[in-house]
C-alpha cells in the first residue's frame, strides 16, 4: 500500500533504541533467524552505525557521521559497493572523481581526478585515474592520511549475491532493527512530492514488510539536515584541511586543472 512512512529518526531516538533493541536477545535472534545465511558477521557482537557508500572518502560528511556514530553508541562501520557501476550523471559517484577543494583565499574549486567518459560503465573498482592508479585506491590513501578510527567493509559480494536493489533493501534494512543504527538520507513520499519509483518500489515496501514481520522498523538518522543551501553542500562534499591540502598538492604535482565554483 502506498502510504506516506516516517523514515527518519533523531540521534537521541536511534540512542536509546539501538541501546534497548540490541539487549533484547529475542529480538536479535529472530532477525538472525529471519536473515539466514544474508546475515552479515561484523553485526554479531557489537552494534554497528553504518554508513553507505560506493567508496569511503574523509569528506566533511564522514565527519559529520563520525561524530554521530559515537553519540548513538555504537562502532562506526562504513559499508562499501565497490562492484557498482559507475555513471556519471550519478552526482555521488561523479563526485568520487570530481574532488571539491578550497584554494588560496577561499576560493571554491573542483578538479576532475579521473575522465568520466573514459570510465564510464565500468565497477567503481575497475575506474582508473588520468595519472594511473584505481579510484578506489586514491580515496582509500585520503582515509588513511585522515587517521579516522573506522572500519571499512566491501560488501559488493553480499549485495551481488543477493541480486537487485528491490530484493537486497529488505535484508541490508532488517540489519538496523536490532543490530545498529544506518546514518542514510532515504527519502520518503512527503520528501519526494507523490514518491518516486524507487521509493514506491524498494524502500518503502522493505520497510513496511519488517514492520509487518517485527512490529518495528529499521533505526536510520539522516545523514544531513534537510534543506541544504550550495554551500551547505558543497561544505560536506569537501575535505578536512589536510586532506584538502593533500588533494591540492596531489592535483599541482600532477598538473590537473582547477575550475573555480
């Protein structure tokens, strides 16, 4: 039934939920019932606040979670699909090889790390960069200049093993009932104006049929406050200083082009 939901929750909520839900032993043990062999193991013995992303990258937004992850109370994992395809005219995939950075005086900038038209197509793990080198190598050295205490998990086999987006959502959601919190803008229909087919198609029915299975649903935060200005966004697409720094050093040695905002 298409029906408006409310998807997310406040970080004080996902708090003392994740806190209740994961000592509920019932709870746990009939969601690993449920989840069979699609039970993923880092979930086991400790709560989990997780972040979805093609590729990790230390952004501002990574911040931004990182802070979050240790509010809410549990340990941050960032849960990557390195084996998606990449498209640019996919604005969080582009943005993987279209880098923001601030320059001299503060201006805005982007520079482009790899030629999209070359890549396109191709898994995220097979891009490669102007100068050589994959993609994901290049944003797993940034993380690691970062010093961020945070696991990182490929989950490209889980997600393929399972199939399409209409059939991995229920089984990745059904991990945030009990198990950890998921930091994940999900639009819902008032956000969306009517809904769009993926939320008609995929999300909002693997919500509502754990809700139907487990009379509650996943615990997921918003990633970013609603109502983002430019700046907003383009400040969380950006980079800590010394990652910006590394960035702006990395692109001057190998004679990439700036292009101011």
């Amino acid at each position: 039934m298409y029906e408006p939901i409310k998807i997310h929750i406040s970080h004080d909520e996902a708090r003392e939920e994740l806190k209740k839900r994961w000592n509920n032993a019932e709870l746990k043990s009939a969601i690993e019932k449920e989840l069979g062999g699609n039970f993923i193991p880092l979930f086991a013995t400790k709560p989990r606040v997780v972040l979805s992303r093609h590729v990790i990258t230390p952004d501002n937004g990574l911040s931004l979670f990182f802070q979050g992850a240790k509010y809410v109370g549990g340990i941050p994992l960032v849960s990557e699909f390195n084996d998606d395809i990449f498209v640019s005219i996919n604005e969080e995939k582009k943005g993987l090889g279209r880098l923001r950075v601030t320059i001299e005086d503060g201006i805005k900038a982007t520079v482009d790390v790899m030629d999209f038209h070359a890549n396109e197509k191709k898994k995220l793990g097979d891009c490669v960069l102007k100068v050589g080198g994959r993609l994901v190598d290049f944003h797993h050295d940034l993380f690691n200049v970062s010093g961020y205490n945070i696991d990182i998990l490929d989950n490209s086999k889980w997600f393929t093993s399972i199939g399409r987006a209409t059939n991995y959502y229920y089984p990745f959601f059904l991990h945030f009932v009990a198990h950890g919190v998921l930091f994940e803008n999900v639009e819902s229909y008032e956000e969306n104006d009517g809904g769009a087919p993926f939320i008609r198609d995929v999300t909002t029915p693997a919500i509502q049929k754990i809700e139907e299975n487990f009379g509650l649903r996943p615990l997921i935060v918003r990633t970013y406050p609603q109502d983002q200005t430019d700046d907003e966004d383009f400040f969380w697409w950006c980079y800590p200083k010394n990652i910006n720094d590394y960035i702006i050093e990395y692109a001057r040695k190998n004679n990439l082009t700036f292009k101011n905002v």
